[in-house]
C-alpha cells in the first residue's frame, strides 16, 4: 500500500470515528447504551494498529512544563472574557453546585480528560498523519469537535474555536494534561457565565431539546 493510500486511508478512519460517535450521541445511547464499549474497542485498537506511544498520545511529563506555557495565553485569555461576561449576566448572584461540589468538579475534569484523549491523542494524531501539516489538522479537528456538539448554539462556535486552538497547540507540544486541566475550568466558566436558557446545562444532540431546567 502507498503511502497516499495509507494517508487516505486515516483520514476515512478517523472521520468513521467521528461518525460513530455522533450516532452514539443522536441514537445509540438511548437505544443501546453499551454501545459505547465499541467506542473504547475502536481506540484501543487504533492505537494497537498505528504503533502509538505514550509521548506520541501526548500522556507523559517531560514536556508538562513547556505545554503548560505553551497554553496558558489562550485558557487566560478565555477565563478573563468569561468572568466579564458573567458577571454581565449577573451569574455571580448564584454558584451553581459544579462549582463548589468536589464530585461534580472531578467527574467533569474527567470528562474533559476523555475529551481530550478523543480529540488530540486520537483524532488530531490522525489528521496530523493524513495531512502532514498543523494547521488543516487543527482546522478539520476543531470542525469535527463543533459538529458533535450539535446543536447547542453556544456549545458549537465555542467548541469549533477551543477545538481548532486546542488542537494547533497539541500537534506543537503533545500533551493533553493542560489541555485538559484548561478545558475543565474554561468550560466550567462558561456553564457558569451564560444563561443556562442558552446552553441548557451544556446538553448536545437529543439531550439538548430535551433539557428542563
């Protein structure tokens, strides 16, 4: 097989991924739920099969401290336009319970964490490899991370923007510990600072018509 056709080839995986994982969003999980264990196979194999590493995965602590100022610039911008914003809002009136509950702080900073691995370690890795160039990598991944955040009008221009940022400084400094750390407390802000009429608790797909608050 050509080396083209092995690019091609990773490309059509990683958006077969993607895909997958919006009808996960829009279908399976309602229908059936365990489906998401073929979303954990699927990785885990990909992994196997591309002969990725730890330092390549971007999970490693060499470089913490250069991807660690690499990226502080962009999380301190998005937290001094969020604080703002909200207080705009007059979100600083009310601190909801993600905000001061230990439990909900961990379990959304792993999620971020999950994110993270699907966004940078596998998908931007992919299109790194498929395009042989940063910028089309971090512009289809942020597109691919807006879209499966559809259809939440806040969730989707942010998501494509923080996808595309976020991505640009994975394929410069692999390493998804601040990118996840960063993730978690800009996205708290966020959930915070904007009317929860708007985000509806930052539900996408079906989840998102079917929110009440």
């Amino acid at each position: 097989m050509s080396k083209i056709s092995y690019r091609i080839l990773t490309l059509l995986e990683a958006l077969a991924l993607a895909a997958y994982i919006a009808w996960y969003i829009w279908q399976l999980q309602a229908t059936k739920p365990n489906s998401w264990i073929v979303l954990m196979m699927w990785l885990l194999l990909s992994l196997v099969f591309h002969g990725d590493t730890p330092k390549t995965l971007g999970w490693r602590a060499d470089n913490l401290a250069t991807a660690t100022r690499q990226g502080l610039p962009f999380f301190i911008f998005c937290v001094l336009v969020a604080i703002p914003v909200g207080w705009w809002f007059g979100a600083f009136r009310t601190l909801p319970p993600h905000l001061i509950q230990v439990r909900h702080v961990l379990n959304y900073a792993a999620f971020c964490l999950l994110q993270q691995v699907a966004l940078n370690s596998y998908m931007t890795n992919r299109l790194l490899y498929a395009f042989e160039a940063r910028l089309p990598a971090a512009l289809v991944a942020g597109t691919v991370f807006a879209a499966l955040h559809w259809p939440n009008p806040v969730l989707v221009p942010l998501t494509f923007f923080g996808g595309v940022v976020m991505s640009w400084l994975f394929a410069r400094e692999r390493n998804i510990i601040p990118l996840a750390v960063g993730q978690a407390i800009v996205g708290t802000l966020i959930w915070w600072a904007l009317p929860v009429a708007w985000h509806h608790g930052m539900r996408v797909g079906p989840g998102y018509y079917t929110f009440h608050r």
